[in-house]
C-alpha cells in the first residue's frame, strides 16, 4: 500500500492485492484466485472503514463536495473515504 498526495486536500491510495497458489486449487485458474484475492481485499476495507470512523470520528464526519459524483464500485468508494478522511 502506498499514499500519494495529489493535492492539498486530497490522497490517492495505491493498493496491490496478490496470490500465489499450487497444487490442485491452481488448477483453478489464476482468474479466478485473482477475483477471490481482490473480493477478499475489499471485504478488509468494508470492515476496516467503521473501525477507523471509530477511532477517529471527527475525520469521519468529513462530506464529499456536493459537485462529486458517485463513486462506483469498492475500490473507488475506498479511494474517495481516504480523501477525504485524509485530506
């Protein structure tokens, strides 16, 4: 994982997520492993966020722009959360 400031109120996370795997379950395909590796990410991240608005509260409260638009997908909902807990 690695954070890059994009601007003075703004951070974009930089997140990789792999799988190394043998035996029968590669037989799989690496695809499929990939997808699971990627969906089990995104779960630490969905648990993470209430975790982290927990423990710091007054980041959490932070609203998106009203000019934003929706953010599609977990990946890109997680990106936005960081911005604006860490902008």
């Amino acid at each position: 994982m690695r954070l890059e400031s994009t601007g003075p109120h703004t951070t974009l996370l930089h997140d990789t997520a792999n799988a190394q795997v043998g035996g029968k379950i590669a037989q799989l395909g690496s695809r499929l492993i990939d997808m699971a590796t990627q969906k089990m990410a995104g779960e630490f991240f969905t648990a993470f966020e209430p975790q982290l608005a927990a423990r710091y509260p007054a980041a959490a409260e932070v609203a998106a722009p009203a000019t934003e638009a929706p953010a599609q997908g977990v990946w890109a909902r997680l990106v936005a959360w960081l911005r604006r807990l860490l902008g």
